[in-house]
C-alpha cells in the first residue's frame, strides 16, 4: 500500500494559503534518503552523488541537497546559472551535456565545472574555444544490448550518448598530449531500473573499461561516474530499490576489478535524479468536475502540463484520494486534466473509491521529471512548489506562473501583451 508523506489535515492547512495544484516536496525524506544514499556508499573514500538538475530544478531543493553533501549534474546554461545561484562551484559540478552549444561549455569551464564529453568531436569543438581542463570526463556507449541476468534492460546500441570503445582510447591518448592529467569514464546503460543489479553490472562493464583503458593509455583515472537510472517503485506492488545492498554490489566489483589492477584509489561518482527526488514529491490536485459518458470520468484542475509522464510514456503514477484510502476502491475512473488531448490522463481505468468534486488527490512519485517536464500548452499555466519543512512548516519555493509570464516573450512589437 503506497502512502502519501502528508496527512489530510496538514494537505487542508496548506491548501488555504496556497491553491491547487501545486506540487509538494517532503524534505524529510529528502535528507533521510540522502543520508542512507551516502552511507551505503562510504566505503568509497571520494563518493560523491551529483544530482541531476534536470530532474527538479529548483534552487531550495539544490541548497537541501547541497546540506546533505551532493554535488550537481547540469546539461544545460541555466542549470548551471541555477547551480552557481546556489553555490555550487568547481568540481561540485558535473557538465553531462550532449549536443553542446559553445557557450555552454565556456561557462561550465569558467565555473571549473568538470567537463563530461558526450562525443569525441566535442574536444577540437572545445578547444576552439580554450585549453582543455586539467581534469576531463568522457561518456562511454559500449553499443549491443545491456543485459542483467540473461534479460535485455536496454539497448546501448540505439542510444545516441557516448563514445565508442575505440574512441575512447583515442580521446584519452589525444587529451593526453594535450595536457589533460586526470580522467573520468562515465556511462548511462539503462533508465529507472529498480533492479538491485544495474549498478553493479554497470560497475563491471566501467571498472572493465577503467583497466583496459589503462593498460593502452597509460591514463589516471580519478573518477568513475555511474550515472543515473537507479528507479523507484511507481507501482504499488514494486519493491523499493535496496541502496544499501547495491553499494555493497559496487563494493565487491570495485575489489575484484579495481584493486587488483592498481585502481583502488579510483572514486565513485553517481548522477542519481529520480531516486533521490522521485518519491518525495506529491503532485496536489483537486476534483473540478465529474463527466459520465461511456466512460467516467474525473477532472482534475491539475493536466498534463504539470505532470507529463503518463501522457509521455503512460507511466503509472499511483492516485491516493485524501480521506477516501480506507473505503473499498470499487469505482473505475480516468482521471484526467483539461488539455485539449486525450491523452491527459493521469490514469485510465483506476478502480479508485467513490470520488466527489472538491475531493483532494495525491499523485504520488512525481518529486523528479515532474514539474520540471512541464510545459504550455493549451496556455496552460505551470503550478507553484511548495516545501513541506521536517517540522511540519511549510512554505512556498516556486509561485504558480501567471498569464503575465505567459506573455512575457512577446514584450515587443505591436501586441505589447505582459
Ligand atoms: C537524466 C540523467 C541523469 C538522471 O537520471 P535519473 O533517471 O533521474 O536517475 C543522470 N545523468 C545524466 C547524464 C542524465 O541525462
């Protein structure tokens, strides 16, 4: 049974100051996971988590997690505009992009952000521009299939990241000559996985690499990075990943490939997004309208825009109706936003309890790729965030977008609409 981190009361309270929808972040379990997150990977000496930006790029949220001693993965301008607002400098930034404009990369380097290169025509790109960095990272695509146990997880070979293994030695051999003194090797096999193995196997596959990498360049590794993809259970029925037990995988492959190979010094880096934030926001909506037709239906006043991923990719996001989980979920509904798009829908035939307009609904999971996957259309409006302190306080950390931020591109010409 998934459960929501707020009651109805506390959701009741909130939503006099702030109206729905909004989404809500449980700093509680935020620093708890993280804590649990950098313990089950202490036995490495320079661990370091870099949180994906992209997965809830808010400024309040990146200073949380910079308390509980993670660093930041941008891929973009403003995300590394956002991490530098937040303090985040030098090595504590990690610049995972991929079709790199070139004043991206400027101005990672000029934050001596640690460059990760997505591609091995990125360098003479790079160096157009300005001298290589003392220490540089490169994201290696093995290609084939990425297999745990006999079963395909994901398919490298389609994936458009990466340098190939030859070319990973030729980058390493090249920056070399020019100077670079200390590598990194970085790969993202398979997306929320909440298989236990994926990190060790992705461990093997890099610490490998890391080896043979070695023996032909002669290069030092400083760090390998595992990147993202750790999952979380978005179903009910789906058990949580095990952090623990998965840095105890890395552990034991770390021992038996790193060490023996004169490697033991390398350190772990990761880029964990969804798992770090996922399960600790609530997207809060409130039943607008009830339809039936052949079908019946629920109207949220949240859509698509504020939460895209059901609509995307028809991920599962579980539904709690506030005050209602104890009563028989003997009701089929889609529950559904008012985009012009029949795919808003945040479910379709969920057997739910009986639902009234004004009911207040949890989404559940949508702490990362959520808010931050939001988009416009129909003129929708993005929501506001909101913080749920550990002491039960709680304020706002985004406002909700106006009409004026929707017309704030055309402050020009004829129209002068802001
Ligand atoms: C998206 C992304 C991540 C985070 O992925 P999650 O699935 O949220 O863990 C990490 N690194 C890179 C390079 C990414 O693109």
């Amino acid at each position: 049974m998934k459960k929501t981190f707020v009651n109805k009361e506390k959701l009741e309270e909130i939503i006099t100051q702030f109206p729905t929808p909004f989404h809500l972040y449980d700093e509680k379990g935020i620093r708890e996971n993280a804590r649990e997150f950098n313990e089950a990977f202490s036995w490495n000496k320079g661990f370091k988590e870099y949180f994906a930006v992209k997965a809830c790029p808010n400024p309040t949220i990146l200073k949380i997690l910079k308390e509980e001693g993670f660093g930041v993965d941008c891929s973009s301008y403003t995300e590394l505009m956002m991490s530098e607002a937040v303090g985040f400098a030098g090595e504590e930034i990690m610049f995972s992009s991929n079709v790199t404009p070139m004043e991206d990369f400027v101005y990672a380097n000029k934050l001596g952000a640690i460059i990760n290169f997505d591609d091995i025509s990125h360098i003479d790109f790079f160096k157009k521009e300005m001298p290589l960095p003392e220490t540089v990272s490169c994201r290696f695509n093995p290609g084939g299939t990425f297999n745990i146990n006999n079963s395909i997880m994901d398919t490298p070979e389609e994936a458009k990241y990466g340098l190939t293994k030859r070319q990973m030695s030729d980058a390493y051999t090249s920056m070399m000559k020019d100077g670079v003194k200390n590598f990194g090797l970085h790969a993202f096999l398979a997306s929320n996985t909440v298989a236990n193995e994926y990190y060790p196997e992705l461990a093997r596959v890099l610490f490998k690499r890391a080896v043979k990498l070695k023996e032909r360049t002669g290069a030092n590794i400083k760090f390998i990075n595992l990147s993202g993809g750790v999952g979380i259970p978005y179903l009910p029925d789906q058990e949580k990943a095990d952090i623990r037990k998965i840095g105890r995988g890395v552990q034991k492959a770390f021992e038996e490939l790193l060490v023996p190979a004169g490697l033991g010094d390398i350190a772990i880096y990761t880029e964990l997004g969804r798992y770090v934030l996922g399960p600790y926001g609530h997207l809060v909506s409130k039943v607008m309208h009830m339809k039936e037709i052949h079908k019946n239906y629920v109207g949220l006043d949240a859509c698509a825009v504020n939460l895209m991923r059901p609509a995307m990719y028809g991920a599962y996001h579980h539904i709690t109706v506030m005050g209602k989980d104890e009563l028989p979920h003997d009701h089929m509904y889609d529950v559904t936003g008012g985009l012009c798009e029949n795919n808003d829908k945040f479910a379709v035939d969920r057997m739910l309890p009986l639902i009234e307009v004004g009911d207040l609904v949890v989404i559940h999971d949508t702490g990362a790729h959520g808010f931050a996957m939001g988009y416009n259309y129909n003129g929708k409006l993005k929501s506001s965030e909101i913080l749920l302190h550990e002491d039960g306080t709680f304020s706002m950390i985004r406002r909700a977008e106006t009409p004026k931020d929707y017309f704030c591109t055309f402050d020009f010409g004829e129209y002068g609409l802001e």
